[in-house]
C-alpha cells in the first residue's frame, strides 16, 4: 500500500483518514497544526501513543530532509541539497534580504522543458514533486533559519511548475493556509516558461500570487533557438496568457530574461523587446547568464547589462538587474544536483 504523504493532505482530508482510523474529528487540527510546524509524528505530545504509532504506519511525516549545505562566503546565502524518500534529489536557495529570507524551490526532479541555458534540464525530468515535497522545502529552510522563519517563496529551482499544477496549486493553498505556514500568497512568486492553457487556467484560481515569465528573447526566432516551448507557443499567445492573468488577478507580471552573449543582449534585441511590452503591466528581470559550456552559451559584461537596461528605461519599460548570489556555491539552479549525481555514479 501507498504510504500518505500528510503534510500534503488538505485538513478535511486528514480529518476523513482519520476517521477512517476510528479518530474523533478534532485530532485533525491538531495533526495538522504538528505536521506545518515540522514536526515528527514521535513529536505529537498531545496525541496518544496509540495514534502515533498508527499516523507512523499509514505515512510519512517530514518527506525532505538536508543532504548538504553550501554557503556563500560572497554573501551568506545558502544552497541546500535536499534528500527525498525515494533516493532522489532537488535544490534550494535560501537568501537573505532586509525585507525577510526568500526561499528557492523546486517544483521537480530535474525538467523535461530543455532550455539550452538552464542546468537542470541536463539530466532530464525523473518525476514531479508532491506539495508534502515542497513544503518539507520550505520546512528545511526554516529549521535552518533557527528561530526565524521563511518570509517570500519563489518557485523558480528545478523544474516547470506549470508542467506539475495541480500540485502546485495544492502547494500554494496549503502553505498560505492560516493553521500552517500562512505565507501570503503575496509573497510568492511561480516562474514559467509560457504553457500557455495552464497559465490561463491559473489565472482563474483566484491565487494573487506573482507570476514571472521566463521571456529571454524579444521575438520567436530567438526564443525557438533556445527554449523548445517557444516550438508549441508564439510569443505573442504568451504575452496575450499574461495579460489575462493581469485582468484577472490585478498583478503585474514579471518577464525574466536572462542575458546571452551573442544571442539575446543587443541594443537592437532591447528596442525590440521595449516595442513588444510596451503597455503592459509588466517588470523585466534582467539576469545575467551563469554560463553553460555544455551548451557553448556564455555571459555578457556588467556594461552590456547596463546598456540594455539603458534602453528599456529611456523607452519607459520598468526594470532591473537581478542581484546575483551564490556566485560561488553554485548557486544557479541544476548546478549542485548534477554535479552530486555525477560524484554518485563515479
């Protein structure tokens, strides 16, 4: 029998496994409110023996634990190597800010998307994270912070987490849930790479979360050479999915672009790019490239960053150059985990 993962149970849902145990409904609560602080079942001092032993033999508790911390000497932030029950691996970034610690996580096990510049298509997609996975995340990080606690989400590691929703959205209800985490949907932002049904289809949630678009090109012909998904949908079918998620949600959305030497970073790919957003409730993410010799994709210069950023501000589209962290703890998504696999089979 398939051992229940129950952190990821909705409380109704541990309220009706428990009652299929012979438990009165109000254990449910209690369960819950132990699981979302971290806890073990062997921790749940308020329940009986009886109970735990039971909750121990039906399940798992914590699904994540750490299997290796890098931190950044640069600037303090830390990459875990998160462990899963199946033997399996994914990243997070924790970083910190003066407004709170933000979390990195991952919505999968590697990613099937194949972008030419992200490492964690390397090894390809072995399987989806369950929302218990992503929240034993979130629950890592915040035994880490000893004390404090995780203040922004960014679902943005390994991973399309629009190609795993209905776990996602499990996720976000879970973790904003007011007996739980109860992080504001606010404070969290889902990255992806333009599937355009589910980014329509998540604007009818009613979830005010951020939504960011890894753009990474001003037109088809570049996207295509680097990011397959460009393949199923044009640029402008992505751009119309974001502006119904802004009709509907009343958020801006948050265009991610990474900057490649040679393919992407010219002053004429900025103009075009300010043509194409202009109007448009939008923040460009200008991020430069942790280069992918896999890939033979390289970065630009800390003056072409500027220089691309010159033009979008001169044509009034507004934007940022993302602050890099983790330079030098393989802080970009993918990296450690294909590295550690790659020690594994040696």
């Amino acid at each position: 029998m398939e051992q229940i993962q129950w952190m990821g149970l909705y409380l109704e849902e541990v309220k009706q496994r428990l009652a299929e145990m012979g438990e009165k409904p109000f254990r449910a609560g209690q369960v819950f409110a132990w699981l979302h602080k971290g806890a073990r079942f062997e921790d749940m001092t308020n329940l009986s023996l009886a109970l735990r032993e039971k909750l121990a033999a039906s399940g798992i508790d914590q699904p994540v634990t750490v299997r290796e911390t890098r931190v950044s000497k640069l600037d303090g932030t830390k990459k875990f190597l998160f462990a899963l029950t199946d033997g399996n691996c994914v990243e997070g970034v924790l970083m910190r800010y003066h407004y709170g610690a933000t979390l990195c996580i991952s919505t999968q096990v590697g990613c099937k998307m194949g972008c030419r510049f992200c490492a964690s298509t390397l090894e390809g997609c072995v399987r989806n994270l369950t929302a218990a996975e992503m929240l034993g995340e979130v629950q890592c990080a915040n035994k880490d912070l000893d004390g404090e606690r995780v203040h922004n989400i960014v679902l943005m590691g390994s991973g399309e987490p629009m190609d795993n929703y209905d776990e996602v959205v499990r996720f976000l209800r879970l973790v904003s849930h007011p007996d739980g985490l109860n992080i504001g949907l606010r404070h969290i932002s889902v990255s992806t790479c333009g599937l355009v049904p589910q980014m329509k289809r998540f604007a009818e949630e009613g979830l005010p979360v951020t939504l960011s678009l890894s753009l990474h090109a001003p037109n088809d012909e570049i996207r295509r050479t680097i990011m397959p998904v460009a393949n199923r949908y044009t640029i402008e079918e992505t751009l119309d999915a974001c502006r119904y998620y802004i009709e509907k949600t009343g958020r801006r959305v948050v265009m991610e672009y990474a900057l490649i030497d040679g393919v992407n970073a010219s002053a004429e790919c900025a103009e075009e790019l300010a043509t194409r957003l202009r109007g448009m409730q939008c923040h460009v993410n200008l991020i430069p490239l942790n280069t992918v010799k896999e890939r033979n994709l390289y970065g630009v210069t800390e003056s072409q960053v500027q220089a691309f950023l010159s033009v979008l501000e001169k044509r009034h589209i507004s934007a940022t150059r993302r602050r890099e962290m983790g330079d030098d703890i393989e802080g970009a998504c993918g990296q450690l985990r294909k590295k550690v696999l790659r020690e594994d089979k040696t």
